[in-house]
C-alpha cells in the first residue's frame, strides 16, 4: 500500500475521487505551520484505518475512524519549504493534497476593517490597491478568505478555498491581511498563510463561546434561530459557531484582530470582554498563549451614527488596557489613519504593516523595529502638566510642527479648555492652558475624530487621558 501511494505521489496531479473527506482549508496549496505536530482531520466510513503519508519526509501515519467515521491525526512538520504532498487512503481509494507549503500561518480575523478587500467598498478604495496589484504576485504567499456564516449550532467547515496570490485573488482578498502577511514574507523569507475569517459589522460577542459570556450578564444568553437570522453578524456566538469553531486546531502562529466599531455603545466592559475571548480561543486551540495582536480602531466622525452619545475614545481606551491584562498580546494603534466621515479607513497597508511590525519584533525577535510609545503618568507642576510616555527610548514629537492642537487642560471643576501651550522635551509633554491655574488632568485626542500628531519613531501614540471622570 505504501508503495503504491508513494508511486501515485510521484504523479504530479494524478489523485482519484476519494471517499475521504477533508475539511475546505484542508486542500491543494494550503499552508502548515513549520516545526510542528499539525492537527489534520476528517471522515469516511466508521471503523476504517486511514494511512496519511506526508511527503516532506515520507512519513507514514496511522488514523483510525471512530463510530462517526471521523478521524483526526498530528503530523510533524519540518522547517519552511515546499511544494509538498499528502495522500491519504482509506484502503481503497486515495486522496492526495498537491502545492502544499510549509511556514507561518497566521488567523486573521474581525469586522468590516479586516474583511474589507483589496478592491475596497463602493466609494470606499484602499489607497495603493492599484499599484499594489501590479506586483502582488507570490507563489509562496497563500491566501484562504472564508465565506460569511452566522450559525446557532457548531460548524465543522467553511466555504474557501487556497489561493496563491496574484492580481486576482488579492484583489478579493482582505487588504489589512495582505498587508500583513506580504510584510512577514518580505521579513522572514519564508512561505506564509492568510487564513481570513471575518465579518463586516460583526460584534466581538459574536466571535465567542456561549459559556465564555457568561461572566458578562450585560449579553444575551440564551441564543434561537430567530436571533441569529434577525441579528446574524451581532448576534452572540453566532460568528464563533460559523467562522471560527470549523477553525480551532489548525496549526497556527498567532492571530491578528481588526474590531472594535461595533462595540462603541458597549465600550465600558470591551477591555474585559476581549481579554475573555483571546483566552478563549487560546485555551479550544491547545497551542499555549499564541501570540494576538490587534489594531486600535481609527478616528470617526460617529456623531453622524445611530451612537453620537458615545465618544469612540472610550472604546479605544478599553482596547489599550487589553494589552495590559493579556500576555503576549500588543495593539496597532492608527489614530493617524481615519477619515471623519467615513468608517473604512482607505490606509490598510499602515494597518497591516503595524501588526506586522509588532509580529516580527515581539514573535520573530526581529531587532531593529520602531515601537508604539504609551502613556505612563503626569506630574503637575504649578500650571503646566507633564505627561511621560513608556517605550519613548527615541523621544516622542509631534508630526506636524513643534506643537499640537490635541490636548486639553482640566482643573478641579472637571471642566477641560483646550491647551494653549504645548511642547516636547524628550519623552515627555509639557501642556498649559490659560484658562486653567492649577491643571489636575489632561487628555489627548479625546474625541471621535482626530489626527493622532503625536509620534514615536515613526508611529502614533493612542489617545490618552490621565483622570477617570
């Protein structure tokens, strides 16, 4: 048996119509985490012995089908390489998986800022699509875009399919994600997979487990068809049960996050509420605290929105503070990215350059990459406050002058005038207002919209506030 399917291995293209079957995101061109066990599962018959040989390494695996005819087995995975094969056979027919590559396979996940694709929204492009298309062929970069699914049960597959990347499939294909994974590939030299799971509008409730939002009694508990086909992309659980749970296993690096706009009217329990899911998803994919990064969402105008009582700086705080209760967690901050009146910042190549700067340095241990400062403290000294920043090792500046127009002072009344004086020494923010003698709290770019101005080496520095009014 093993002689034969090896000879049929040996067939580039050769494979027959096989009984068994493999999830979509198992298929030709896909790509396997390197350095490795990969979880590979799927059906045929019940009681059947499955003989799985990868090609890598001629290795030959044994499964065995339970009463269901499921079958599920661990294959180790060498350094990065590729094109490779795998053949599976049930004994009487055989299967074989073509242009399989092996590296780093990231999940790439979240509402309409990580689903938006390379062509962009109707009025809405991706500023560069053009010029990147032109020059976005990569065999060694490999794309899987899922199709939406809202579900009241557990899915055990998703529509896609794996696609090398050209012109066509980046076109269809989430721009942040591209982003991304064109920069690792850039870095790292190595074969990447994209595997995009994500939906417009969607609400982080929707990403997660029932009984991970139990400790949340604010969310909706007890779940019908009717809620999901009335609610889909918001209603709680129904993305995890579609989009995420066929997922859980597949061998993976990390994720990245793209979320957030959904939840503004819920802003006061999303710091908790993410850190919840992140462990979630961590604990069902048995693979340690993999590494998630995730971006800040961008500045808009929201009071044109159904939720203009909500300053969407209050979310954007929420999302810093994940940082701070995850391990091996960090956030792209893009407060320099938005347009007021639209949601759908046109700047995803920023977006995913900016995940990929905090993969690459804080997973790949690449040296050399700027860092996003954060807000450490204030000090008030009669009428000025100065506000100091961590990770500020090369100073932080304002991008557009020697001053910026983003901060304002407070005093005990709790009343903020904007900053008439503002300046930089160093890593730290020196911040007056005329109209306030003895400042006790500053805040900064604490509005809707806003163009981030202040900078770190090159990056912006999240919005902030020093009080808790």
């Amino acid at each position: 048996m093993r002689k034969l399917i090896c000879a049929i291995l040996a067939l580039i293209g050769l494979t027959a119509n096989a009984k068994v079957k493999l999830p979509q995101f198992f298929s030709d061109n896909m790509v396997l985490q390197q350095q490795t066990e990969c979880n590979i599962w799927g059906t045929t018959d019940q009681g059947k012995d499955i003989i799985i040989i990868t090609s890598w390494d001629n290795e030959e695996y044994l499964a065995k089908t339970d009463k269901q005819g499921h079958f599920e087995i661990k294959v180790k995975t060498p350094e990065a390489g590729g094109p490779f094969n795998i053949a599976f056979s049930d004994g009487e027919e055989l299967l074989v998986l073509d242009n399989i590559m092996i590296g780093e396979v990231w999940i790439c996940s979240g509402q309409s800022n990580m689903e938006m694709l390379m062509k962009g929204y109707k009025a809405q492009p991706v500023e560069g699509a053009t010029e990147e298309l032109l020059s976005c062929i990569d065999d060694e970069l490999r794309l899987f875009y899922a199709k939406r699914l809202a579900s009241l049960e557990p899915q055990q597959d998703l529509a896609g399919s794996w696609l090398e990347a050209n012109a066509a499939s980046v076109r269809e294909f989430s721009a942040t994600a591209y982003f991304f994974g064109k920069a690792l590939r850039k870095t790292l030299g190595v074969p990447v997979g994209l595997i995009c799971t994500a939906f417009g509008g969607s609400a982080c409730e929707a990403w997660m487990a029932a009984d991970w939002l139990k400790a949340f009694p604010q969310v909706q508990q007890t779940i019908t068809e009717e809620d999901v086909k009335k609610l889909q992309q918001r209603c709680p659980t129904a993305l995890y049960n579609g989009q995420l749970r066929p997922l859980i296993g597949y061998g993976i690096r990390g994720a990245i996050w793209y979320q957030g706009e959904d939840n503004v009217p819920r802003y006061d329990f999303y710091a908790p509420l993410l850190s919840r899911m992140i462990q979630g998803w961590r604990s069902e994919w048995q693979q340690g605290d993999f590494p998630f990064y995730y971006c800040q969402i961008a500045p808009f105008d929201y009071s044109v929105t159904d939720w203009a009582l909500y300053n969407s700086a209050l979310l954007r705080e929420q999302q810093e503070k994940v940082e701070t209760m995850v391990d091996n967690c960090r956030m792209a901050v893009l407060l320099d990215t938005g347009i007021k009146d639209v949601i759908h910042p046109r700047k995803k190549r920023l977006a995913g350059e900016r995940l990929a700067i905090l993969a690459l340095a804080n997973t790949y241990d690449v040296k050399g990459l700027p860092d996003f400062a954060k807000y450490k403290e204030v000090e008030f000294k009669n009428d000025t406050a100065v506000v100091s920043f961590d990770r500020s090792k090369e100073w932080v500046y304002f991008e557009n002058g020697s001053t910026s127009k983003n901060f304002e002072v407070a005093g005990s009344d709790k009343v903020f005038y904007p900053a008439t004086k503002v300046w930089v020494n160093r890593n730290r923010v020196y911040v007056i207002s005329d109209e306030v003698k003895k400042p006790v709290a500053v805040r900064y770019a604490w509005r809707d919209w806003v163009v981030g101005d202040l900078m770190h080496d090159g990056l912006p520095v999240s919005s902030f506030r020093t009080d808790n009014w």
